[in-house]
C-alpha cells in the first residue's frame, strides 16, 4: 500500500494544523515526539464584571437560585399557604350554611308529618279508620321525601367538606331512612306511639345537629353567632311543634294521658330557655321581626288557644278542640317558619360576605407574589439562559463528536488503504470564558488528541498490514515454485510410495498457499487468484473441496445450473474451503459432509451440511454475530481465522453466511445476491462424471465399488484436467487443485489461475531487471486494461527456472482421464476399506500406494 508523506489535524483555532510529521517512504512512523496538550485551552482576555456570559459559574448559579428562593421564602411561604387554607375554610363555611335552607326545609315537612301522626294514632287507639288515616297521612309523606331529595342534591358540592360534617350528614339520612321504616306501622297502629314518634324525634333531632355543624374556624366571632342564631331559632320551632302534637294527639283522644302534662310543662320550660338564647344572640333587627311575628293576629290566636289548655288554680285541663288548635298551630308554625329563613337568608348573607372577602384578600395577596416570583424568574431566565444555551451548544457538540465525528473518524482510519488523510477537528462551539467555555476548549483538545493517536494507529496498523502482504506474497512466489517442482518430481517418480508422499507434499503446499490468501484477508487486501469468466457454481464447489484436506468427504449432491461472475470465483472459492475445512475438522472421520446448491428466485443458496459435534446456542449466536458484522484483526483473530476470514469476504462479496443447528452437527447457510450470478462465459468445464474416477481407478489396477459411505463422497468429488504446467505421461495421475477444476483447456498457460491471458508459447526468460511499466494483458470487455498480478516479481525470480521450457504435447483424452488428483490415494484406501475390490492386472511396472489423511 501507498503510504502518505504527511498526515495533519486541525488546531481548535486559527485554522492550523498539528502536523503529524513527515514519513519514511517505507512507510514507518517517524520517530519524532510531539506534544499533544501543547495548545492553550483559554486564551488570556480581560474579564468585564459587566459581561454575563465572562461571570464565574459559582455567580450565575448563586444568581439563579438565591433570588427567586428569597422571594419565595419571603412571601409564597408566609402568606399564600395561610391565606389559601383561611379561604378554602370559608368557601366550605359558605356552602355549609347555604345548605341550611334544605336542611330546615326538611325539618318542618318531617314536623308536619310527626304531629299529624300523633293526632292519627290517638284516633286510630279509639277505633279510628285506618283508610282515612294512611290517605290523611300519604300528602305529608310525599312532601317530605321530596325535601329530603332537594337536601340531597344540594348536599353534593360538600362531598370533599369537613369529616365531622359529613358524619353529621349521614347520620341524619339514617334517622331518616328509619322515620320510612316505621311508617307501615302507623295505620295499624302495632307500634306504641312512643316507639313511633321517638323515630320522628331523632330524625329531628339529627337534622337540627346537622344545621348546627358548620364552623368558620377560628377568629371568626360573627360568624358563629350568625349560626347560632338560626340553630336557637330552629329549636324555638321545633320544640313549638312539639307541643302542637302533644295537644293535638290530646284533642284527636278526647282526654289528656297521665304524662301529658310533665312533658308539656318541660317542652314549655325549653321552649322559653331557647326563646332567650335566641333574644341573646340575635341581633336588634330580628329581635324586632320575631316580637312583629309574635304580635301578629294568627300568632295571637294560636297562643291564646294554647293558654286554654293550661290548669288554672287546680281546674282541669281543657282539651281543644282538635281542627281548630291544628289549623291556628299551623299558622303559627308558618309564621315561625318564615322568620326561620330571614334569620337563616341572614347568616348566609353574612357568610358569602365573608367567604368573598377572604378571597379577594387572597387574590390580592397572591397575585402581589405572583408578580414578585415573575420579576424574580426573569431575572433568573435571563441568567439561567446564559448557562442553558452554553450547555445545550457544549452537550450537542459533545454528542456530535461522541456520537458521529469521532466513530466515523476512526472508521475512516481503520479501513484506510492509502495514504492516511487529513482528519479536520472543528473549534469549540461555546466562546465564553467561564467554566463551560473552559470546559468546551478541554473536551475539542481531547478530540483532537485522540484523533492524532487514531492517525498514528492508523499509520502502525498500515505498516502492519504491508507487512502481512509483502510475506504473504513472498511466501506466495514460494509455494508457487514449490508446487511447480513437485509437479516435475511427480512427473518423473515412478515409485507408487514416494508418488504418494509427493501427493502429500503437494497438498500441505496448496493448504499453504490458503494460508497466505487468509493473510491477505488479514491485511484487508485482495487475493491474487483472479478469473475473469464466469464459472459454473458446480465448479465453484468441486474447486473448492479440492483445496481442502479431508476432500473425500465431501458429496455434493445437487447443484443448481447457476454461473458466478468472475471476479467473484476466487474468493466465494475460498470461503467455501474454509466452510467445508471446518466442517471436516469438526466430525467424525466416518461421516461425509453433504454439500447442496439451489436458486431461490433470483438469488442462490448453498447449503453445507456436517454429522460433527455441533456448538451451543450461546457459542452458535457467537458464531453468527462473527460472521455478520466482521470484526476487526486482533489476536483472537488468529486462533479463529477461519471465522475472521469468512466473515469478511462475506462482507466483500455481499454474501449472506448463517449456521444453525443441525440434527447432529451443523448446516452452514450462504445466500448469493443476484449480482454475484451471471450467464455462462467460453470455456467453461463441464461437471466431472463418476466414470472418469472409476476408468482412473482401473489405470491403477483397481476398480472400486461405491458405497454409502466414502465411496458415494468421492463419487462427487472433483476430477478435471490439469492445467498445461503440470502435463503427466499417460497412467500417471497428480493431485487436482483448484485452478485445475476452474481452467478450460482454451486459456491454460504457464501463469495458471493467475493469468488471464489467453493461451501463449513459453519464451525462454533471460536475466532482467523487473519491467518499470506494470506488466498489463491486453484489455477486457470494458475495454480497461488488465493488470497481471505478480509480473515484477516473477520476472525477477525467472532466473531460478529452467533456461527452456519442457516439451508439452497436448494430452489425448484417454491420458486426461489417467490423470489422479491428489485425493486419490485416500480413495484407493477408503475403497480397500469400505468397498470391494476387483483385482486388475496393473498396466505398469509398480502400483500407486493409498495415502492417508
């Protein structure tokens, strides 16, 4: 490879480079030492206190959080939650109060029905009828179920009120819901009246409890007389309703009971303690309007009726008569009614004041810490914004880097195949002199540092590389001539014996040769092995069994009628070999390895198949993430070349390589792209026929019957005519390669697989410098020049071969089907093995001895 006369990277500023020095043509790394932190990181400018952006970080910081904290702490903390939680008490406060009009609605229908009740019972223990009792009694009922669901609607706004007013609030619904449960019982009358109108009592009661429960909190003074007075008022009313019934369950029974007169004394005593509790906390306006109701002629009347049925100076009590005291008792519970709900339209009037107020004091209270908390966000948006866009520009630069330049850098470095370019590292993106600014020309000079040691790896790893190919190619000129001289001692060697070593020799020469080709890999160039026609894929695979150790165990069984461009052959041939080497490496002696080619659609698939020890799911994901993304030349890269090198001629020909678990061993999978086929080129080689293998196998003197086991392998595997270098004398076979199975007659020279020329006469070579031109071989179809690869070297080292070339003659087909490739003495053994020899009497003096693999 070429290796570049200078290397640089850009400086953070000025546009300057940090060269990386000059090089040796040889292309090592010069031994000169540079300093990498040898760039300022902040230029030195006088900092201006009125700057934003050249204040330290400790400033900014302190500025964004002291000054909206303070005025937090300041006002949000000392006011706000006060006044929130003061308006929210009053706002439920409100509601509670507001709710009272439902409340003592229902307490004045559960009155009327109670004390109609209480009349009806005394009339039904004299024999009463029950008809009239239930249709008198069924209006009152209605009535008060629908204020109880008025009370219930109104009733759900306050589900989030207070706890002790929502225990309140049920309660009252179950002394209710038992007011409905007696109700059967009163026109039969099988409940005593005590029993009865002991329900309507706790029904009551729990209704004025709950008329009692709202509470303002504390400091509010009028707020709790405001309810007072209603609830003293209420209960004024309710003990009035009381004694209407007593008096008229009295007027409906005609007599008064023994204990009537107890409890009317008592209910009068209450009703005058709670007509001065109420007189105490009104106020002078609805003292007058309960003196203007008690004066009123209808109130008068009812009163007066009243006094009748209280003993006079031992005289007995007058029982009154029951329509009239129920018709004036009616008017003045009304007329007390009335004045119920001016006192109650009162204490809600006074309690949606205050509610108001308290929220327009909150308002105003919050709204003046809202704007101190704006003033003090813009300050702070206005310094945080200085630190924020500071470092969204140093976090985008640094994900950009991270992320994109600095992969992309080192990708370009690492698959770099000439000179080594000139890699720009761009300036800090955050000009500012604080800490982040600092920090911004720290992170560009740690880019740039590691950029030039990724230059400088990538200057040792191609040194490395063109080592790797400078001995990979020597040793390939090497085995060449090896091969060549084995190929004239087997021409010569008559001794079945040696002939059999020499095989050996020849076949550990081509494992060699693939070795080098594997360095090559290594090295990230390309094999020297070219062909510029297509071959047949059935070639392809016999060419690449060929190049393998264990080929007798290979069976291809089918092949699709496919052709490989040509450009492709040597690689996908090494691929293969490397494949079908494992796959013989890793089972049982015994067993084949079976080898299929089919298209699927467009594309084609090859699949080998081996009876071996398999490998666990782990190591075969392993495997298969080696093969799919090739990794990079490491030391674990030479205990496992194979795998390294599949991986990346894969990559190179776009070739999809997957193994999966078979039933006893593995199935190695390729998948050939469409652009890797291609229509049948002039001179390709037909298949090898089985019959060719058996007439060679008679010209040794034995003929073999094939079996299921090696036989039917080597039935399959490759025999072709070898290339003119390496003609034999008729009977005389040498071991096929795979240059042997993929070169027609028509283009074989003294170059092989390498040359793409066609068929030309050997010249006997002089002693000469190496050609300064490249040496080319004509043109192809497009018309470009075509290079052939090691001319330079071959023209130095011509003067080791022969001064003239051998006589060739062209060999007839009997002589080519006499030809053995080297794997032949592994058959002769296999067939002795497993197979039953038919004795031939040999053509010659010496028989060929089996060679063992």
């Amino acid at each position: 490879m070429d290796c570049a006369p200078r290397t640089a990277v850009d400086a953070a500023h000025g546009g300057g480079r940090v060269a990386t020095g000059s090089e040796p043509a040889n292309g090592a790394v010069s031994n000169h030492r540079r300093r990498r932190f040898d760039v300022r990181v902040v230029a030195h400018r006088r900092r201006s206190p009125f700057r934003l952006r050249d204040w330290r970080m400790s400033t900014k910081l302190a500025t964004v959080l002291v000054v909206p904290s303070m005025a937090f702490l300041l006002l949000a903390g000392v006011q706000t939650s006060t006044l929130v939680g003061r308006t929210t008490a009053l706002n439920d406060f409100s509601g509670q109060v507001g709710i009272g009009r439902q409340i003592t609605a229902a307490v004045h229908q559960l009155q009327q029905e109670r004390d109609r009740s209480a009349g009806e019972l005394s009339e039904l223990r004299r024999g009463g009828d029950r008809q009239a009792a239930a249709t008198v009694l069924r209006p009152l009922q209605a009535l008060t179920d629908k204020a109880i669901v008025e009370l219930r609607r109104a009733a759900e706004p306050l589900a989030d009120a207070d706890a002790s007013w929502r225990v309140a609030f049920s309660e009252a619904l179950e002394a209710y819901d038992q007011v409905v449960d007696v109700r059967p019982a009163i026109p039969p009358a099988v409940l005593s009246n005590n029993t009865i109108l002991g329900n309507y009592h706790r029904a009551v009661s729990a209704m004025l409890d709950l008329l009692a429960e709202p509470t303002p909190g504390q400091n509010q003074p009028a707020l709790n007389d405001a309810v007072l007075r209603y609830v003293q008022l209420a209960r004024v009313k309710e003990l009035s309703s009381q004694v209407r019934a007593q008096l008229y369950a009295a007027a409906r029974a005609g007599r008064y009971g023994t204990e009537d007169r107890v409890v009317l004394t008592d209910l009068r005593a209450q009703q005058l303690t709670a007509l001065g509790a109420f007189r105490v906390a009104a106020t002078t306006e609805q003292i007058r309007r309960y003196d203007e109701t008690s004066l009123a002629p209808l109130f008068v009347a009812a009163t007066r009726l009243e006094e009748r049925s209280l003993p006079a100076s031992g005289a007995a009590r007058e029982v009154l008569p029951a329509e009239q005291w129920w018709e004036a008792s009616q008017q003045r519970q009304e007329l007390l009614r009335q004045l119920e709900a001016g006192v109650l339209d009162d204490a809600v009037q006074q309690a949606d004041d205050a509610s108001s107020g308290q929220l327009r004091a909150t308002l105003l209270v919050v709204g003046g810490v809202v704007t101190v908390l704006l003033v003090a966000l813009l300050i702070s948006l206005v310094v945080g914004r200085s630190v924020a866009r500071s470092m969204r520009l140093l976090r985008s630069q640094a994900l950009k880097i991270a992320q994109d330049e600095l992969p992309d850098t080192l990708d370009r470095l690492k698959t770099v195949t000439g000179g080594v370019p000139s890699i720009e590292v761009a300036p800090a993106v955050v000009r500012s002199l604080d800490e982040i600014g600092e920090l911004a020309e720290a992170f560009v000079a740690v880019h740039r540092s590691a950029v030039t040691v990724a230059v400088e790896q990538a200057l040792m790893r191609r040194n490395v590389n063109a080592m790797f190919v400078n001995l990979a190619r020597r040793s390939q000129v090497l085995v060449e001539r090896q091969l060549e001289l084995l190929d004239d001692l087997e021409r010569e060697e008559s001794d079945p014996d040696q002939l059999e070593n020499l095989f050996k020799l020849d076949h550990l020469a081509a494992r060699m040769r693939r070795n080098d080709e594997s360095l090559l890999v290594l090295a990230g160039t390309e094999s020297t092995r070219r062909w510029n026609r297509p071959a047949g894929l059935g070639a392809v695979l016999l060419a690449a069994a060929a190049e393998i150790e264990q080929y007798q165990r290979v069976r291809i069984e089918s092949v699709a009628d496919v052709y490989v461009v040509g450009h492709a052959v040597g690689e996908l041939v090494h691929l293969l070999a490397e494949l079908l080497e494992n796959a013989t490496a890793f089972s049982r002696p015994d067993t084949v390895v079976v080898v299929t080619a089919r298209t699927e659609g467009t594309a084609a698939l090859i699949e080998i198949a081996d009876s071996g020890l398999g490998m666990s799911p782990a190591a075969l994901d392993q495997a298969n993430a080696v093969l799919a993304s090739p990794p990079a030349a490491d030391v674990a890269t030479v205990e496992r070349m194979g795998h390294f090198v599949v991986s990346h001629l894969a990559a190179r020909l776009g070739v999809q390589v997957r193994l999966h678990g078979g039933e006893g061993g593995l199935v190695a999978r390729l998948g050939m792209p469409a652009l890797l086929l291609a229509p049948p080129g002039p001179g390709e080689l037909d298949q090898p026929a089985p019959a060719r293998m058996l007439a060679t196998s008679a010209a040794r003197g034995v003929v073999a019957q094939p079996t299921a086991g090696l036989g039917a392998a080597a039935r399959d595997l490759p025999v072709a005519a070898p290339a003119e270098r390496r003609r034999a004398t008729p009977g005389r076979p040498v071991p096929v390669r795979a240059e042997d199975v993929l070169t027609p007659a028509a283009v074989r020279d003294g170059g092989g697989w390498y040359s793409r020329q066609g068929p030309t006469v050997p010249a006997v070579p002089a002693p000469v410098a190496p050609p300064s031109v490249p040496v080319t071989a004509g043109t192809n179809e497009r018309g470009l020049p075509v290079r052939v690869p090691m001319a330079q070297l071959s023209a130095v080292t011509r003067s080791a071969q022969p001064t003239s070339a051998p006589n060739r003659t062209d060999p007839d087909p009997e002589a080519v089907g006499g030809m053995l490739s080297r794997l032949y003495s592994g058959v002769r053994r296999a067939e002795a093995e497993d197979t039953t020899e038919i004795p031939v009497p040999p053509s010659g003096g010496h028989d060929e001895g089996g060679r063992q693999q």
